[in-house]
C-alpha cells in the first residue's frame, strides 16, 4: 500500500497520511521523541521532492500549474455558493456548471472542465447547501467528541481510527474526498468502526451484543 502510494505522486495523499501519522503518533507515542520523527520523516519528504518538476509547480501560482488550477476552481466554487448559499446547485451538477461559473470570473479558465471542487467542504455546500454543510461539521463533531472518550483513555484502535479521519479530511482540503463512491465508503467504514468504539467506551464490551 505505501508503494501504491508513493508511485501515485499524489501530494494531497502523501500529506494526509504525515498528517495522519502525526496525528496517531501524538496520541500514542512519547511526544517529544515522536515530534522529532515525524519532522525528520517530513523533512526528507520534502528534500527528496524538492528539485521535480512536479513539486516545483505546485509552487506555481501564476502558470498553468494544479495550484493554480486549484486557486480557480476554490474561486469558482466560492462564487456558486455565493449565489446558491441555501440550496446548494444540487448532486452531480458541479461538472455541468462550472464553466458557466468559473467563466465569469477568468477569461478564459485553464481548465474548462472540471469534476468537483477539490474540496470537501466546498463540495458539501455546492451539492447540499447551508442545511448539508452544517450536518456534514455536526456530524464529524458529534463522533469526533464521542471518540475522544476512548482515545483519551489510550485505546490503539480509537487512536488509529481518530487518525485515519483526520487524514481522509486532510486529504479531502485538497482532493477529491467522499465524493466517489469508494471514498465516501472508506469514510462511512471509518464513521461505523467510531461508533462501535464509542458505543463500547460507553456501554462495556458484555453491552455491545444487546445495542447491535
């Protein structure tokens, strides 16, 4: 999995997943010692990245660069919600509006079609309006609060679950997150382990059989 990974060139993946390992490292690992680790683990990521092509244009925000590509679509996004901040625009219709949009803004666009907005959030407010965003935040809330119960009392599998949303969030800042259907089942996956664990810090392990 981590040489699949790796040969995908995918920055957003490869900084979730230090973000993630940070994260369940700081939970449970000394936290110096981790500390130290995981900018050492970052800093040769970044050293050995640093004279590609690719890594330099991500850098690039004024050419035909993915950054760039990104900074129009986050605009174009922010527009759609401007003007369809209750509502949203509705399911699947990203891809058929955007032009629409973004042509209102650059003159022309890099890219004149575009699949989803490259955010998670974003994405929720474009698809779902006010109402989806906020349940979408209420619910990642909501679990993330009951879970900490379990992590706080230093239980691996709550850690690495704590981290793994952390990381598919992260990822999904500058991806394309729950918005495919194999994503939005590794998060629904992640979600349900959660609340097992939730349910098993609140109730015992000998409750667990009666409440499922």
């Amino acid at each position: 999995m981590a040489g699949a990974l790796y040969f995908t060139f995918s920055y957003a993946g490869w900084l979730a997943l230090l973000v993630g390992l940070a994260v369940w490292g700081w939970l449970s690992l000394p936290k110096i010692k981790w500390g130290l680790v995981w900018l050492g683990i970052f800093a040769i990521v970044v050293i050995s990245q640093w004279q590609l092509p690719k890594f330099q244009q991500m850098l690039d925000l004024a050419g035909r660069s993915s950054s760039h590509v990104r900074l129009q679509v986050w605009q174009t996004a922010l527009l759609m919600i401007k003007e369809n901040w209750l509502t949203g625009i509705g399911l699947g219709l990203f891809e058929k509006r955007y032009l629409e949009f973004a042509s209102r803004l650059f003159h022309p666009p890099i890219e004149l079609l575009m699949l989803h907005a490259h955010n998670i959030f974003l994405q929720f407010f474009i698809n779902t309006g006010l109402v989806g965003l906020v349940g979408f935040v209420w619910l990642l809330g909501k679990w993330g609060k009951g879970l900490w119960a379990a992590v706080a009392v230093k239980t691996p599998l709550a850690a690495a679950t704590w981290s793994a949303m952390i990381a598919l969030i992260v990822h999904g800042l500058f991806d394309v997150a729950y918005w495919k259907n194999d994503l939005a089942a590794l998060f629904w996956m992640i979600l349900a382990l959660g609340v097992l664990l939730i349910d098993e810090q609140q109730y015992g392990r000998s409750d667990l059989s009666h409440r499922h």
